[in-house]
C-alpha cells in the first residue's frame, strides 16, 4: 500500500512550513534584541 501527497498538499505543507520558520525567525531575532538591550543597559550601571 502506497499512499501519495498530492501537489496541493505538499504545496501547503512547504508554505506553512516556510510563513512558520520567516515567524520564528522574526520572533528569536526581537527576543535576541531584547537581550542584548538589557544587557547594555545593566552594563552602563
């Protein structure tokens, strides 16, 4: 038994994925920011 991904799905599979990953990345580079902010911050004391 075969079973098979149709091109529509795995289109949608790639495409969520890739919007998901562009979100994380966005998200883990303000968080890093955020970080190396604060630590400037406690620096400067």
């Amino acid at each position: 038994m075969t079973t098979y991904i149709f091109f529509e799905d795995a289109l949608r599979i790639f495409t969520n994925a890739y919007l998901l990953s562009a979100v994380m990345l966005i998200a883990a580079s303000g968080i890093g920011l955020a970080v190396i902010e604060t630590i400037e911050k406690a620096g400067e004391r």
